[in-house]
C-alpha cells in the first residue's frame, strides 16, 4: 500500500531562514565598523559595547526591524507550502487539492486529506482512495486502514471518536478513550472509541457504500478498528547518585509519547524500542516486565497501552 509522505519529517525547505535577533545585531554592528576610518573604529568598537549609547539603541532596534521583515518573508514563503503552512493560509493551499477544512478539524488532519486528494480520481479503488473518503465523512474519523480481503471483498477499518457522559460509558471503554483522545475539560462527559451507531463511523459507512465510491462488483465491508490493549511494567535501574524520582519522571513521560506514537493500524509493538524509550539519562538499565513477548498487528488492528507503570530501583553494584 503506498503511504504519502510523513510532511512532519521534512526538513525546512532553504526558503525559510533561521533567525538570529543577536547574529543580524552583530553584522550591523561589524559593518558599521567596515565602513568607519580606521583611526576611529576602536573609540565607536567601544561605544557600541555601551547599552546607554543612542548609536547602539539605533543598532538594536534597526536589527529588530529586520528581523521582523525576515520573519515576514518567512511566513509568505511558508504560507504558500503545505508542509510548512498553518491556518488560513493552509485553507487556500488545501483549496488547490479540492479540500475543504471540515468543522474542528486541526492542520495535521487537514494536511492529510489533502495529499489524499489525489487518490480521489482513481477509479479502481485503491486503499488511500478509501482513507480519504471516510475521513471526509465527518471530523471524528480518526483513521483508516482498507485491504482487499479476497478477490471482489475490501475491509474498510474506522477509527473514530465520540463524546458522551461518563456514566454512559463502560470502564473499559473509558480507559481505551483516555489512552488514545484528549479528554473534554467538562469532568462529567469523556471521549472514547466510536462504534455503529455513533455519528462518525455511521457517516464514515454512508460514505463509504454510496454509489459515487464505491466500485462496481465490489463488495465494502466496513467494521470498527480492532483495538488490542496491553500494559507497560518496566523498572529501571539507576546507580547511586542521580535523582530516582526525576530519572523515572523523565522515563514515564518518554515511555508514553513513545505507546502514542505506536498506537495506529499494522504497527507493531516490539519490547527492544519500549526499553530504549525507558532508557534517560542517568538510567544504568531496563528491566521489562510486561509486555512479555512483541505485539503483531494486522490489517485493520492496532495496540493501545491502557496502563504504564515505571519503578526505580537503585543498585550500587
């Protein structure tokens, strides 16, 4: 299955310049020396290096209006690249992929159904053709992973999110939620996984077997992700000397950018990079206690870290 291009790991394009306030004062400042006789340069070197000097506020505040203008120029150079654009500025860039922001959704997602676009003019129904349609169903499709199950049969996998009260919600459908979804600042609703029945997916399966997109003799068939959960127990071990409780704060909040970056379809979980996520500094080694063995994911399944829980132990040996 072809992948589009991860836009977040691309470097900055050459058009966009670093920008230094302390570097552009410095050159106006050895420029103005350039252009002063010689028998004259120490005295003004020496006044310039004086914060109350009128000449040397001039520099400062001219290197600040240049560095505005370069950042103005950086901003119209960016604006222009869907890589490196934001906003409104990526409404119109995503404009030229026949894309329209939807209601709440955020750059990233919008960054993505746009380099989808091109796969909408593909009449055989290849797996991204079938990603951007459901993402373009409703803005609570979080995923989507498609497959030819057999000649003439495609599974079409969904992940969505829907909100509701906690008390509507079962445990574990809340412990899946907290793990995957930001959670509403209102303390009595929670988002979690959505199924049949919930607003996302139901549009997302609309969407998906209407007669515009799906392909003739083909038979869709669209299901909910298949979530597999698990549980991090690792200790790390740290010599004596170094902080314990700073060395497993440090491990723990790794450790858990690392399981969300694990958490999408056919990506599977070995144990080698959940230790080297553990491994700060400070730490000696890792200790991993669970899981036991690699996750494998299929087709239309991903692993969700429900639970993460770090020790230290402090060994002087």
């Amino acid at each position: 299955m072809t992948t589009p291009i991860d836009l977040s790991r691309l470097p900055l394009p050459d058009v966009i310049e670093p920008l230094d306030y302390e570097d552009l004062l410095e050159e106006r400042k050895a420029r103005l020396l350039e252009l002063t006789p010689e028998d004259d340069r120490e005295s003004l070197a020496e006044l310039l290096a004086l914060e109350s000097e009128p000449l040397a506020k001039y520099l400062q505040e001219n290197a600040y209006r240049e560095m505005v203008l370069r950042q103005r120029i950086n901003d119209a150079a960016a604006a222009g690249m869907l890589a490196a654009n934001r906003g409104a500025d990526l409404d119109g860039v995503a404009a030229r992929y026949e894309t329209q922001r939807l209601d709440g959704e955020d750059d990233d997602r919008l960054r993505e159904r746009s380099q989808l676009a091109f796969y909408q003019v593909a009449a055989a129904g290849p797996a991204q053709r079938y990603r951007r349609v459901a993402l373009d169903a409703h803005p609570d499709v979080v995923a989507v992973d498609a497959w030819q199950q057999s000649p003439g049969v495609v599974r079409v996998a969904v992940l969505t999110r829907h909100t509701l009260t906690k008390e509507d919600a079962s445990e574990d459908a809340l412990t899946i939620g907290q793990a995957l979804y930001p959670q509403p600042i209102d303390k009595n609703k929670a988002t979690i996984i959505g199924g049949r029945g919930t607003p996302a997916f139901d549009a997302a399966l609309k969407r998906l077997t209407a007669d515009d997109v799906q392909p003739v003799g083909v038979d869709v068939r669209v299901s909910p992700a298949s979530i597999n959960t698990y549980t991090v127990d690792a200790t790390v071990i740290v010599p004596l000397g170094p902080d314990p409780q700073r060395i497993r704060d440090a491990a723990h909040k790794k450790l858990a950018t690392r399981v969300r970056e694990l958490a999408t379809f056919r990506i599977d979980v070995y144990r080698a990079p959940l230790k080297a996520a553990l491994m700060v500094e400070g730490a000696r080694t890792v200790e991993l206690h669970a899981p036991t063995a690699d996750i494998d994911r299929g087709p239309g399944e991903f692993a969700v870290a429900t639970a993460i829980n770090v020790d230290v132990e402090v060994r002087n040996d």
